[in-house]
C-alpha cells in the first residue's frame, strides 16, 4: 500500500524534470502521502492465517525451473501449486481485493479494490483503490494504469484539481523516464504478485468443498515460503519479486532480524478447471497499531484481455498540459483529499 503515498511525489518530481520551467512550489509538495487510518501504510509481508477501448491480449511467460530444489510436496500442495501455475499460464486475470484487521476486534475499515493483471510480456496492469474512510478522514478512489511505456493515474495520487481528471506519463519522452518507470513499478508492481503464497506453497490438505462467486472450489490450507516462489513466477514479474525480496531481507536485518523471511499459513480455493479461484494470507505488520492483515483475493475472468485506457470521455492531461494549466491557473489546485 505504500504505492498510493509516493505516487504523487514522482508525479510532482517528473513534471520539473520533463523540462517544464517556472512550476509553482505546490507542484514539488508530495500529494497523497497522508493516508487516513493505519491500514493504508502497510508493506507486503505475510504472517499467520487469522479467523474495451485500448486492450493488451495477455501472453504468458514461461515459469524459470527452479535454482534449487524444492522441498518434498504432499500431494495437495501439488494440486495447489499446479493451480497456481496454471492461473499464470492463462495470460492474465481480474481481482478482487479486501484487506482488513486479522484482528476482528480492531475498529479500522477494510480496504478493498480490484485490478486487472498480465502475466506476459510487456508489462500491464490495472488497479483501482475504492474510496475509504479512516482515523484521518476519507481517502479519495485511486487508479493506476500501467501500460509498460505509460502510466496512467487519477485520484488521489494524482497532481490535479478533480479525481476524476487522468495524468499520462510517457515514460520514453520524460527525461530519466528509465528511472520513473522503475520506481512506479516498485509502487505498484506488487500488484502482479497475486499468485505468490500459492506458488510457494510447501504443504497444504483439503478442508472442504466451497462454492466461490457461484463457482464449485476445493479449499486447502497449508503453508507458503515467499522465497520459494521467486523461481516460479512468470519471467516478467521474476525480476521485480527478487528485489521486493531483497528490501525485505534488508528490513528484516536493520532490525536485528536474522535467517531467510518465515513461511506463512495460506488458504486456496481451486475451481474445477484447475486454477486459483480465491486466496487468502496473513500479512504481518512491522510497525503500527495493527498486528496483521488479513488479504483476500477473488480471482476470475482468466484470460481476457486488460483495458488499458481511462473511459471514454474522460479528462487526460499529459504532463506539458498540467503544467500548462498551472502556469496559466491563478491558483493551482488542491491536493485530492
């Protein structure tokens, strides 16, 4: 979640060095970075389970083989990996998110959103945080756009006077473009690692049938190493997970952790083709008021292809256009929220 606080920092940063002159000292403020409620600060880490305008046609990248070898699998951990596996393969999918307090009695809102993700090569994405109100107020809807050259942003992580109004970045005509794509896709880019606790699955057994959003599922519970994924993952999104680990390896040793990151206790549904209908983790919290988050994904619509443009009709400003506005604008406009 720390994507929709450093969003608006690089956007306000990005329009000075994408030659822009005489930018008005609001535009270099970071925009968004206070998130009302503790919830929306949290890392991704995992912890133990608790009670058609523009369109990218998904094409999958083949999973690496393993640089080690796995350790032993039951055979329902089997079931659930090759689930995983076989959810990748499919190109791309669409979700649905709700994280809340594995804590039933801590009064902080549920977040929830949706996206839409391609597990091929460019790189695409979609996600979209609903609206929610916590300790410090109501935070604004916020979308992100990745269309690996561009990205598209409205919200509140956006430099602009309406939430509904779209700034586009093209990545290849910003100066340090290079560097800006890298660093929204360490914000984001976490979106495309859905499929992580089933693909590190190391042992899971069968608790049950389920129907998941009408859908007849077989549910497991078990346990997942984050590291043991990494060899799993889909070509595109390898790289990206091996240095998320690896900021988390060196969180973990700033405070006087020691020894790989610790496996965690994960549930899946597999549907009757096979593939990961819906998955839910703990995620341990490091700091804060909350001890951890409990994350639940619906998966469904394997395959199709992502919408990868804002509605038709909508308001899109490049960032010569907003900078425009705000040398031409007696006042530039408030940051959302």
């Amino acid at each position: 979640m720390r994507g929709l606080g450093l969003a608006g920092t690089y956007l306000s940063v990005a329009l000075v060095l994408a030659g822009c002159v005489g930018a008005p000292e609001s535009v270099l403020v970071p925009v968004g970075t206070a998130s009302p409620g503790p919830v929306a600060h949290r890392s991704a880490s995992t912890g133990p389970l608790a009670s058609p305008a523009n369109t990218a046609s998904p094409r999958a990248s083949s999973p690496a083989p393993a640089t080690e070898a796995p350790p032993s699998l039951n055979a329902d951990a089997m079931l659930v990996r090759d689930a995983a596996l076989a959810t990748a393969e499919a190109g791309a999918l669409r979700f649905d998110v709700e994280i809340q307090s594995a804590d039933p009695a801590d009064d902080v809102p549920r977040i929830t959103g949706r996206g839409q993700v391609s597990f091929g090569e460019p790189i695409h994405f979609r996600y979209l945080a609903d609206e929610f109100t916590g300790i410090g107020g109501t935070a604004p809807e916020s979308e992100v756009i990745f269309d690996d050259s561009r990205i598209y942003i409205r919200g509140r992580d956006a430099v602009a006077d309406s939430p509904e109004t779209w700034i586009v970045m093209d990545f290849d005509e910003l100066a340090m473009g290079s560097t800006f794509r890298q660093r929204y896709l360490e914000q984001y880019g976490t979106t495309l690692f859905v499929l992580v606790p089933a693909l590190g699955v190391t042992q899971a057994e069968r608790a049950g049938n389920q129907t998941i959003n009408g859908a007849s599922t077989t549910h497991y519970v078990g346990r997942s190493d984050p590291e043991l994924a990494l060899s799993l993952l889909p070509t595109v999104v390898r790289e990206l997970y091996r240095q998320s680990l690896e900021r988390r390896r060196t969180g973990i040793e700033v405070r006087g952790g020691l020894g790989p990151l610790p496996s965690v206790e994960v549930e899946a549904w597999v549907d009757a083709d096979g593939r990961i209908a819906r998955i839910r983790y703990l995620q341990d919290v490091e700091s804060g008021d909350i001890a951890a988050l409990l994350i639940t994904y619906d998966f469904d619509a394997f395959g199709l292809p992502l919408d990868l443009e804002p509605p038709d009709g909508a308001e899109i400003l490049t960032i010569a256009e907003l900078q425009e506005r705000y040398r031409t604008s007696s006042a530039p406009p408030s940051p959302p929220g």
